[in-house]
C-alpha cells in the first residue's frame, strides 16, 4: 500500500496533494539488477520455487525489481509524504529521507492524518 500510494503521489502531485506511508509487509525490493533465474537460495524475500508447470518467471512477480532510487524519483515529485516510522524499513523506503517533500509523520495516527491536511 505505502509503495502504491509513493507511486502515486509522485506520478500525480497536481491531484494527490499528500500521502500518509505507513508501515507494513509490502515491497522490499529485489536488489538493483533483476536475476530471474537465481536459485531459490538466492532469490530476495524467500522468493518460493514456481508450482509444477508454472512459468518460473512468474515467481518474480512476487518481489519488487526496481532499485530504491526508482522510488526516491517518484517522492521527489510528490508535493508531501508523511513517512511513519514505526519499524523497519527496505531500502526504497530510506531512499525516501531526505528528500524535499518527505517528512517524518507524527506518532500518533489521528495526528498524522489530521497533518495531511495541513
């Protein structure tokens, strides 16, 4: 969800004026070079092998290819994002600080939402 919302936020500042990420399982991404054919032991996130007569390839749909400085260009577009710093984070996630309209979110939900419309 938070990586759908930074893609759209970014790829839509004029409609969506801010965004909320909040935590949770989502994407963590694959690396910065996609190995479609790496042995399950060496496939990101535990990636599962494909079920007899399924296309191995489909299996990478599971995981998130695209290097973290694919999201860092999207929240450089983005008018506002309110990152929630509850837990870990992947690397398209860190990518995130720093840039102009990212700010940490307040821990308080009620908080952060009433501060998307600020």
């Amino acid at each position: 969800g938070a990586y759908a919302a930074l893609l759209l936020a970014g790829a839509r500042p004029d409609q969506v004026p801010a965004a909320l990420l909040l935590p949770g399982c989502g994407l963590e991404g694959g690396g910065p070079v996609p190995d479609f054919l790496a042995p399950a032991d060496e496939r990101p996130l535990d990636v599962p092998e494909p079920r007899e007569g399924c296309d191995p390839l489909l299996v990478c749909c599971a995981t998130d290819l695209r290097p973290p400085d694919y999201a860092r260009s999207f929240a450089e577009r983005a008018r506002r994002l309110l990152l929630d710093e509850g837990g870990p984070r992947p690397a398209w996630w860190e990518a995130l600080r720093g840039c102009p309209g990212a700010e940490v979110a307040p821990a308080n939900r009620l908080d952060a939402f009433a501060q998307l419309v600020l």
